[in-house]
C-alpha cells in the first residue's frame, strides 16, 4: 500500500517536471538543473517499477506453491527465482 502512495506521488514530480520543463525557455539559466532534476525523477520511477515488478512476480510465485497441495516451504525458498534478489 505505501509502494502505491510513493508511485503516484514521483509520479506527481515527474508531471510537474514535465510541464515545467515545456513551460521554460531554453534561454532560462535553470533550465540545466530541471533538466537533471526530472532525469533523477526518471530514474527513481524506473526503479520503483522495477522493484514492484520483481514483487509482482514473487507474489505470482507464492500463490502457484499456495494453490500446490502439500508442497514443502522448502520448494518455495529453494526456487532460482527468489534467490535471485
């Protein structure tokens, strides 16, 4: 739940970056630094999408084991997949 709130508030950032970015001329001597600050937001939302992926995925996986009648806890831990992080 809080990963949801984080998305749509660097989501926000990265909007206002945009618009503000549009809305500034070329000539303006700030226009360097919103450039980097809005390729920071970037990066922060590509990460963010990242890791709900990869959580995403995990949560797929449990409920496939879940939904496997007496499969062992250590099936669950030993797959390659979860290792992986």
């Amino acid at each position: 739940m809080v990963s949801v709130f984080l998305i749509e508030e660097v989501s926000v950032l990265n909007h206002y970056f945009l618009d503000l970015g549009k809305q500034t001329p070329k000539s303006h001597p700030d226009i360097e630094l919103l450039q980097e600050a809005l390729a920071e937001v970037r990066r922060v939302m590509t990460l963010i999408n990242e890791d709900k992926r990869k959580t995403e995925g995990q949560v797929a996986l449990f409920e496939i084991f879940n939904e496997i009648e007496n499969c062992p806890v250590s099936k669950i831990f030993s797959n390659k997949l979860l290792q992986m992080q």
